[in-house]
C-alpha cells in the first residue's frame, strides 16, 4: 500500500500503524490518511483500517523475517533499520521479575524517519564554539523538535573541521550504522560505538579511542550522569541532548541537575516553536540569555 503513495520523505515524520484504527502519516504539522486504495485522504471515515496481519507483516519485513534475531532491539521497544530510521513497537510486556523479558502481542507500530539535514547547526555554532573549540553543549527539546538532527550536523562540522569525535549511538539514530558503517554523514574524524548503553561506551571511548570531544543522544538516567563526569574529569568536552520543554525544566530533572549545579555544561540550545529544529533560546552555564530568537 505504501508503494502506491508519493510520499515526501523530506516532510513525512512518522508512519502510525494501530490494530483496528486508521493507517496514518504524520508529517511536521499535520496528519493525513491512507484509504484502501493507497491514496491519501483528509477523511477519517475513508481511511484504511490496520489488521493485525498488517502490524504482523511489517515487523516482519523490517525485521528481514527473523524476529528472533531483533529479539534484543524488541525487548527495548524499538528496531533500527538501515537509513537510521526507528520503529517503534508496543503490545504486552512480559516480565522476568523487574526486568522486561519480552513484548508479545505486537499491536503497534511507529515508523520515524530519520532526517540529516546538513547546514542545520550554521545558526548555533557562533554561539557554541570559543576559541577554536566546542564548549560543553546540551541540546534540549521536546520529542519529535530535531534534537538529533542538529547533533548529527554539529558532530559533522566539528570533525572536518579537525576534532576526534567520539559517537556513543545507543539507538543507532545518529550515524545510521548499517554492518558497522555509518550511513549518516558524521564527519571525517568520527568513531562510533553502535548500539551501545551511552554510560558504558562514553568511558569505552575515553580508553580506547582517545576522542576531544564524546556525543550523545537523550541523556537523563545516573549512570549517563555519572559516566558524564568521568567524561570531563578525563579532559574530554562533551556535546549531549535531553529531553526537556524549556531550562527551567531539565534544572529540575534529578539526574541532570547535579550536572547544571557544577555548571558542566557551557552552553544550552533549547529547541521550540513550530517547526522541528527551530532555536528559541540559547543560554551560558549560569542561566544567563545569550540568544533569543523567533
């Protein structure tokens, strides 16, 4: 069905499969529906209705028909294909005491598409480069408002433009490794560590890769923090994202607070506004408002 549509994946963010709801795209400010022919439609009633074979098939498509081999990747409610882009998948979750054995029942599907959007960081470098280096940054957005995308293009500049990176792509959405090889442009003097826990590959790459500067997506728990003061305390400069809607709200956040108390970031990029990727405000170490923008 998907085959029959002209989709702009430059726009397209999501593709929404629900057993027994509408079939739906979901692009960067709007939504739209598929009939039953394949065709788009603005009318909820003519929208194509999700089966379970249809859930059932797709997982088995990206999964190259061996779910037992994406067993891992399931268990943590996601698979990565190649392209960077993420499935997400939920249904029943079995347990093995606290932890999560596997999930059964697959009834839903969240297709992200992943965007590289080269350029994107031009705005926001004046801001957080000094004297030649990149201060220690963390990016800030609500889910969905390009976070990952504007890491990528910083890790990609300040690498040709001769800094050792040093990539921990838990999820594998930054450089898109496909067989160990990033598909993503991530720049010339980038290492990564694919699929890898962020608190166990940042001191990995310390010992091993020798990097100036580490990055990594969606930190939060104490074990990033911790291994975040490693991090530092080895030398190394640190570009990070988190989750958040303003600065005010990752201060508050447990984990992270420790990090704004010892002021280990330098800067802060918070992304808001209507479009995905747009800069609302910029801030030093100490809070202080360095760019406002609209």
């Amino acid at each position: 069905m998907v085959e029959k549509l002209k989709l702009d994946f430059s726009r397209l963010w999501e593709i929404r499969l629900r057993v027994n709801s509408p079939f739906i795209l979901r692009y960067e400010d709007s939504e739209i529906y598929v009939d039953s022919r394949g065709m788009k439609t603005d009318d909820a009633a003519k929208a194509y209705i999700v089966t379970a074979r249809d859930v059932n098939d797709t997982l088995e498509c990206v999964c190259n028909h061996s779910l037992y081999a994406y067993e891992d990747e399931i268990r943590q409610g996601f698979v990565t294909v190649c392209g960077g882009h993420r499935v997400g998948v939920a249904g029943k979750i079995i347990l093995d005491g606290n932890r999560i054995k596997c999930i059964r029942h697959i009834s839903f599907l969240n297709i992200r598409v992943a965007h590289e959007i080269k350029g994107c960081s031009n705005r926001v470098m004046q801001y957080i480069v000094s004297g030649g280096r990149l201060l220690n940054t963390l990016i800030v957005s609500a889910p969905c408002h390009g976070k990952t995308t504007l890491l990528r293009d910083i890790i990609r500049v300040v690498s040709n433009s001769g800094t050792t990176v040093g990539v921990v792509d838990e999820r594998s959405e930054i450089a898109a490794c496909y067989k160990g090889i990033p598909q993503n442009d991530v720049g010339i003097r980038t290492d990564v560590l694919d699929c890898c826990p962020k608190a166990a590959g940042m001191m990995m790459l310390v010992r091993t890769m020798a990097p100036e500067l580490i990055a990594v997506d969606e930190i939060g728990g104490p074990a990033d923090v911790d291994a975040i003061f490693g991090v530092v305390n080895c030398g190394c400069r640190l570009l990070a994202t988190a989750h958040g809607y303003s600065i005010d709200d990752v201060r508050e956040r447990t984990g992270i607070r420790r990090l704004v108390e010892n002021r280990v970031f330098e800067r802060y990029v918070v992304l808001g506004g209507e479009k995905a990727g747009q800069v609302s405000d910029i801030f030093d170490g100490q809070g202080n408002r360095l760019c406002w923008c609209e």
